[in-house]
C-alpha cells in the first residue's frame, strides 16, 4: 500500500471545476510537489487529502484511511502546513510546539524542535513579533510534532523573500532525510526542482505532466537544440539550405532542432558557407521552466499568477524574401 | 469521548494568552470596577443641601421666621437675592431653577390671618425641584397650624423593607457583575470565532485532536475563571469603598457558571452565523446593547415604563440580574430558583445550537 493513492478525483464549487479527474499516487520517502499556478486545484487536492474538504468524486487513501470520514484517526498520524499559516497571536513558538504536544498527547523536546526549524533565537518571541519567514518555520516545527510518516506542506515559501525561502528548504530537506513522505504544492518552478524528487504540473483542475524533472523534460520537450546569435537573414539561409527546423526567435536568437547528432554539423556548414556574421553558439534542453510555459500557455510570477507573454517567440520563421543566396 | 487533560492544558494556553492581552484584560477585570467606582460615587453619597434662591420683599418679623424654619429642616441652602432684583430674570441669569419669593406684607397678612401666598420657582424636569416644593410646602402647613395654636396629630416615621436600609450601591453591585457577566464573554467569542474562522486557526485546530467540544468547554471554563474574578474583586471595591451590604451564599455560584456558559455560547453562536468578523461584531452588537442597558445593570427596571419592563423580560441577562439582586440584596431564594431555572435553560438551548453550528471544517 502506498502512502498516498488518488484515483480520477473531482470536486467543484458551483459551476467552477477546481479538481476534476485528477489521479496519481506517492510512494513512501518520496517528495511530491504539485507545481502550478493560482486556481489550477492545488490545495483543493490537498485538502481533500488532509481530511479538510469533502470530495465531490473519485478515490482518495491516505495511509489506508478515507481522509474525509477518518479525518479524526488520520490527522495524529500526518502532518500538515495549511496555506498562510498563522497560529494564536500571542502565543511563543516554543509554547506552540507544547501546546501541540500536549493535544497530541507525545512528550517532545521543544528545544531541539526549535533547532530543527532554525528558531532557537526566537523560541520565546511572540508569534505576532516574528517575520514572515519564522512564522513559516513555527509550521513547519508544528507540522512533525506528532512524528508523522506523512507531511503536507501547502506553499511553505509563498509570500517569502529568497534567503528566507531557502532556509525554508534546508528545513524541508532535513524532514526528507529523516524518512518522511512529503507532499508539497508550490507555484515556484525553483522549488519544486530544488525540493522534489517528482513533479506534477497541475493546470486547470488536471495534472497536465507528471514524472521526475527529467522524465517530464523527456516526454513533453523538443529535444535537444542548437543556439546561434544572427540576424533573420541567416536564419532564412539555413532554412532554405538545409532541412532543418529553424526557429527564429526575439532578440537574434536562432534555434535550430537538432535530432541526430549529424544534424548539428549540417547546421554549422550552413552557417559558414553562408558567410553571414554570427556570435555566440551553445546547445541547449528544454528546462522545466519552459516546459511549465508551454504547459499552462504562460509564465508564472512571484504571486502564483499566470502572464501571457514571449508569443513573438512562435511568429512564423519562414515567411519573407526566399530569393536571397 | 472528552478528554479532560485537553481541556485542562487549552483553558492554561488559551488563559496565558489571554492574559498577555492588555486590552482584554481591562475590559474584563478593571472595567467594570471602575464602573462600580464612577456609579457608586455619583449615586452613594448625600449631595447635601439644595441651593435655593430667595427673594424676600417683606420687611417683618415673620418671613425671618420662615426662612430659618426653612433653613432647619436641612433640605435646602437659602441664598438671598436683593429685592430690587427681577427674580425671574435673576435665576436665569445664575442658571438656577428653584427659587422662592415672599411677598410684601407678608408678616402683617399672617398675622392679621389674611391669606397670603408664597411663589415658588420650580423645573419639572429637576429631581431636586420636587423635594424645594415639598420642603416649602411643609413649612407653610407649620405656620399655618401655629398660627391656631394648634399642634401635630398625624406623625411619621420613615422605615424600609427588612430592617435593612438599602443603598444604590447594593443595587448596583449585582447590576454590574450582570454587566460583566455579559459584555466580557459575549464579545470575546463573537471576536474570537469570527477572527479564528477568518485566520483558519479553526481548520488548522481541526488538525489536531482536540474535538470543538472540548474547544468550547476550555473557553467557557476560562471565562467562568475570569467572571468569579472579576466578581471577587467587584464585591470588595463596593464593600471597602462604599460600604455596601451584600450577602454572599453559595446560591451564586449557578449564575456565575450559568452567565458566562450562556453568553460565551451566544457569542459563540452569533460569530458562526456571521460570514466575516465585520458582520459578526455588528450583529453582537445588537444583541448586547440593549442588554447592556434594558436588563437593570444601570439602575432597576422598576424606573422604566411598563413597555420597555416587559421587553426586559425576553433578555436573557435580566434573569441573571434579578436572580443576583434576589440572592444578594434580598436573600430570597426562592426567586432566585425562578430565575436559576430560566437561565438554566436559556443556556442549556444557545449552547446545543452553538455547539450544533459551529463547524472546524467546510465542505
């Protein structure tokens, strides 16, 4: 039995599908992160799976247990940051973690867990004097209390500036290498990449790609490409000598897909018989990052949201003057 | 089901916290002690003498009489105006409503036994006004009665009920606990469940194994602390500081576990039906207020007109403050058990459907 098991889960709120037929499964020790932008289901699925929202259809089993009618029995054995955490104003981090020891009924050493979170300097502070990033990191130390074999942790680092965010991960990285199942939802490509050990790209209420980075760059990128800085003249010249898919792309950049190794010099003749001026060369794979582009059909900013933009990157190359060389 | 320990260690958590609130903490403790040290001081003590113009335009022996007759009797302060003064003109220009004027010949006409009248100036809408016509009024029924040689057969002497003499303060001191009963956790869980529903600290409590339950119980039980504190320290500043007569038996106790239950509940109640906390405070402020002043915290309903006294009666608080008023001012405990079993069962209703409604989780 495996830790976390989804099949074709749907649930929506009126006429808005926010989950709809989404399915997958995650192994124990494995960090999964659902990567995607604001409103593509993310912490609707994972509230379904903590036992906080009802599901409207499909099948959920989190450590064999029905989230929504054991929610009661599931959450001493799972541990969970909900999205922008906040806990009693006036309470100390360090009397944080004995208040929850104390309802989960364990007996903790708070002073170790502070360690753990990188909080020691700030056991004894208010939760309303701590900053964004130390606020997060009372979570986190919240969330494994109760030593659970699974952890959900909805946008640890939203909201956080990079320093912060990376202690954060140090964190994280450190609950993973106790053993723990983690499962993650981030807008952030960095941190999925960073953190997990597979992805799933969520769009729209459906898992859109799933795999590991590598597996997912496999499966939906365009292979391997070759990059030369020229001018659109060139481009159309290797275009019309060669029958290699040529892209022309903003600021001078020409990408050429390169199938097979031969491919390249084919493309490298071209350019030196055409005695045109070119710079700078270098072969590249799609990263996540433009993947996730193609994918959702948009950049991701800071804030989760989607920006539509680069579309001049897919302007048609081969139109204009054929009669040049 | 429920777990003591839980609630034990939550009422502890939640206490600190609360105690750390400074704002809170005024407005649960010291609050209403000052409250009983403004009323108490306005209404207890004796305002003294009441300051009466007079204007005297006789010239014998007999209006002297009259005014020393009027000055023995304690009740009024005579000030003298000049009788070529315009009397009407002159209280107003002193912002003065009571005063008294005797006419010219006025000594002659008494004594010669012809009818004579005396004017009094009064302002219907002064308490103090009422007490100059009775004062003057005594006065002149004296004179009028040595003037036939005759003497008193009627007297009175003035007595109370018990033999007890009640004060203002013994009335106020369990309209305030009242008062203190209500405001305190009633707008504490109105604030509380709107602003935890609002910050998720519901769902993310809802992740632990406390049960709301026993949620409820811990903040029930802590504003029961808080109300017998606040209690304690109420009865000793009305006793040491102005003296009042109050029986303490252990017929308070249900009210003061029965009070806060029954508005912790309500408050808790009013934040679940409310979706955000602007809402939430808008409608606890309509059910508190005309609690706060219709139940007989102030002063006692009997003052009210007969409408407003029977809308008193649907106000859950006011069966709190009578069954006080009956334990520590009259000793009646069979009242008291009246209105015990009204409260009882006024909770006993808002805290099942508190209890009902009010949800860790959503749909």
């Amino acid at each position: 039995m495996l830790p976390v098991e989804v099949t074709l889960l749907k649930k929506s709120y009126g006429a808005l599908k926010a989950v709809d037929g989404v399915s997958f499964s995650v192994e124990s020790g494995e960090v999964f992160a659902l990567l995607g932008p604001n409103g593509a289901g993310k912490t609707t699925t994972i509230e379904i799976l903590e036992g906080l929202r009802k599901k409207d259809e499909g099948t959920v089993s989190v450590l064999g247990l029905d989230p929504w009618k054991n929610g009661y029995e599931l959450h001493k054995k799972i541990g969970v940051i909900p999205q922008e955490f906040t806990f009693f104003e006036k309470a100390t981090p360090k009397e944080a973690v004995e208040y929850y020891a104390m309802l989960f009924g364990v007996s903790v050493d708070s002073n170790k867990i502070m360690k753990e979170v990188i909080l020691e300097d700030s056991a004894n502070v208010l939760f309303e004097d701590l900053s964004g990033g130390q606020k997060q990191k009372v979570g986190l130390a919240l969330s494994f209390v109760n030593s659970p074999e699974l952890l959900f942790l909805d946008e640890p680092t939203t909201g956080l500036d990079p320093s912060a965010r990376r202690t954060i991960w140090e964190v994280i990285k450190l609950l993973k290498s106790m053993g723990k199942t983690i499962i993650l939802t981030t807008h952030y490509l960095d941190e999925a990449e960073h953190l997990a050990d597979r992805v799933a790209i969520m769009n729209k209420g459906h898992i859109v790609a799933m795999g590991t980075p590598d597996e997912i760059i496999a499966e939906h990128g365009s292979g391997e490409r070759l990059e030369i800085h020229g001018s659109k003249k060139l481009s159309d010249y290797i275009t019309a000598k060669t029958k290699l898919k040529v892209n022309f792309e903003s600021k001078g950049l020409i990408s050429i897909s390169i199938g097979k190794k031969h491919d390249a010099f084919v493309a490298l003749e071209a350019i030196e018989k055409s005695g045109l001026e070119w710079g700078e060369l270098h072969t590249r794979h799609d990263s996540l990052d433009d993947i996730f582009v193609k994918l959702v059909r948009g950049k991701i900013d800071a804030h989760g949201e989607i920006s539509a933009k680069n579309n001049a990157a897919n302007a048609p190359t081969n139109r204009g003057d054929k009669t040049h060389g | 089901m429920v777990n003591v320990r839980r609630i034990i260690n939550d009422v502890k958590f939640f206490g600190r916290g609360y105690l750390r609130n400074r704002i809170g903490l005024f407005f649960g403790l010291i609050f209403p002690v000052i409250l009983i040290l403004i009323f108490g001081a306005v209404f207890s003590g004796s305002s003294g003498p009441i300051k009466v113009y007079i204007q005297n335009q006789d010239t014998g022996q007999i209006s002297t009489l009259f005014m020393n007759a009027l000055e023995n009797t304690g009740t009024v302060k005579l000030s003298q105006v000049n009788a070529s003064e315009n009397f009407s003109h002159y209280l107003s220009d002193h912002s003065a409503s009571d005063g008294i004027v005797i006419p010219p010949n006025f000594s002659l006409n008494y004594v010669a036994g012809n009818p004579v009248g005396i004017t009094v100036y009064t302002n219907p809408a002064q308490s103090s006004s009422a007490i100059v016509s009775g004062t003057v009024n005594g006065v002149i029924n004296a004179f009028n009665l040595q003037h036939y040689g005759g003497s008193p057969i009627i007297g009175m002497s003035q007595t109370t009920v018990n033999e007890k003499v009640y004060k203002y303060i013994d009335f106020l001191i369990p309209g305030l606990i009242g008062f203190s009963v209500l405001v305190s956790p009633m707008f504490s869980l109105v604030e509380i469940s709107s602003e935890y529903k609002k910050r998720k600290l519901f769902k993310q409590l809802s992740l632990t194994p406390i049960t709301k339950m026993e949620w409820l119980a811990s903040k029930v039980i802590w504003y029961i602390i808080l109300t017998v504190a606040s209690f304690l320290l109420m009865v000793a500043v009305g006793i040491a500081a102005f003296g009042a007569h109050i029986s303490l038996s252990l017929w308070l106790v249900p009210f003061l576990i029965l009070g806060p239950m029954l508005f912790a509940s309500m408050g808790m109640l009013v934040g679940t039906v409310a979706k955000t906390p602007e809402t939430a405070s808008v409608i606890g402020n309509v059910v508190t207020f005309p609690m706060m002043f219709l139940a007989g915290t102030f002063f006692p309903i009997s003052i009210m007109p007969v409408y407003l006294q029977s809308f008193a009666h649907v106000l859950p608080l006011f069966y709190i403050i009578d069954g006080l008023n009956a334990v520590m001012v009259y000793s009646n405990f069979v009242g008291a058990l009246i209105d015990l079993v009204v409260v009882g069962l006024m909770t006993l209703v808002v805290f099942v459907t508190a209890a009902k409604l009010f949800k860790w989780r959503e749909d």
